[in-house]
C-alpha cells in the first residue's frame, strides 16, 4: 500500500478543524484541539526521524505513533517535506531564544557572535544522529528540504535576520559596503558549521565547539580589516561575486 494523501476528514469528534496550515484551506484561526493534533503528530514524527532515520519513516508510520487516522495526518501535513519544513521554523525559534541572553548582554561583535554560533549548535544538539542520516536528503540540489531552495526561504531568512541583529547590536565597526551582506555572509559561514557538525563524531560535538572558538576570532579581526582603504577592493569583488550568485 502506498503512503500517499487521503482526503482530508473530519476530527475525531464529528466536524472538521479550519486551521490554514498543512496546506488546509480553512480561513478560521486554528482551534486548541486542532493546535493540540498538530503538533502531536509533529513531535511524533520528528521522534521518529531520529529514532529511524528520515528515509525509512513514513506518513502512516507518524499517523499510527500518534494515534490519529492518515487523513488527520495529512490534514495538517500535506507531505513529510512540509514536517522537516516545520522542524526547520521550530528550530530557528529555539535558536533565537537560545541566544537571547548574548545578545541583551554582550556588545563586541565576537562575543555575540560566538554566543549565537554556540546557541545554534546547543539548539541542534538532540537532533544530531538524525541530521547525519538527513542531510543525504537535504544535500540534493534539487531538494525542497535544502536550506537554499525557496520552500527553506522563511526560516533562512529567520536565521540571516538573527545574524543581522548580531552584527547592529554589536560595537563592530564595518565598511559601510559591506555591511548589508556581511548577517548573510555569517549565515553561510554557519552553514558551515552545521556541515561540520553533522559529521563530527568527536564527543558531545568537541570539534565543533573548538571550530567556533577558533574561527570567530579570525571573522571578527576580517570584518574589522574590512575598513582599510588597501582591503576595499578585495571587499567589492567579493560582494561583487555574491551577488552575481544571487541572480
């Protein structure tokens, strides 16, 4: 039997839940059932991605963990592509939580972020022999699950505005070109970092933790070279190449 959508039906009690999420076309806010249902099913189905791989869990599988019917499932999940996108927006959340205390408390540039670097990966932490096994999905190009594609566009640009807030709120002084592209430079250099981490086998992530605490200094001494008269142009050419990638 194939794992593919049902209709969608109604709740357990009788009348169907509006909730406009999960690709419902209900206009009506969602219910605290409904709220409850939703993310039920999206806890169960990111236990079971890390206790089972993302490959080998499917919708029905989540459906019966849960303990609601496939349709419900749907209802509120049109794939398991919409579920990794809602663990991506969760994620962002927590790391910006995560690194609020830093950034109330901190103004040197890489004393925020070093804080939000290390909150991200504090974040992660859970999910991490889950991620090993995902990002053979998420690697592909073609992926909605990529954190490039345009369905990842909402909690990218979460995750660049954090990186922009670390950057305003710090006493850093940047070349004004620079500036505007530098929270997204930081996000791809976080990027690397996760990629780093997926792969770390060292305890707890160790390695990661030391990457962070050795790149952060070298960042924040570029971003500050970045100034210099001698140095503007190396600065153009590379805000010149991003944003040709960009097109």
């Amino acid at each position: 039997m194939t794992d593919r959508p049902v209709p969608r039906p109604a709740d357990a009690g009788g009348a169907a839940e509006q909730t406009g999420v999960g690709g419902a076309a209900g206009a009506e806010p969602a219910t605290a059932r409904g709220e409850q249902t939703r993310q039920l099913i999206l806890d169960t189905a990111l236990r079971l991605f890390r206790e089972r791989g993302y490959a080998q869990t499917t919708m029905r599988a989540v459906a019966k963990e849960a303990g609601v019917a496939v349709g419900n499932a749907y209802y509120y999940f049109g794939s398991k592509e919409h579920l990794i996108q809602e663990f991506y927006a969760e994620t962002q959340v927590e790391h910006r939580a995560r690194a609020a205390g830093v950034l109330a408390t901190e103004t040197g540039f890489a004393e925020r972020l070093r804080g939000v670097l290390h909150a991200g990966v504090d974040t992660l932490a859970p999910s991490h022999e889950f991620a090993a096994t995902f990002f053979k999905t998420a690697a592909e190009p073609t992926s909605p699950l990529s954190p490039f594609s345009a369905e990842s566009s909402a909690p990218r640009d979460a995750s660049i505005a954090l990186f922009r807030e670390t950057l305003v709120g710090s006493t850093a002084k940047v070349d004004p070109e620079l500036r505007d592209d530098l929270p997204e430079l930081l996000w791809l250099a976080y990027m690397g970092v996760i990629l780093y981490w997926v792969y770390d086998r060292s305890p707890d992530q160790a390695k990661t933790r030391a990457l962070i605490d050795g790149a952060v200094p070298l960042i924040d001494r570029l971003v500050g070279l970045s100034r210099l008269r001698v140095l503007r142009p190396v600065t153009r050419d590379v805000l010149g190449l991003i944003r040709t990638l960009r097109r």
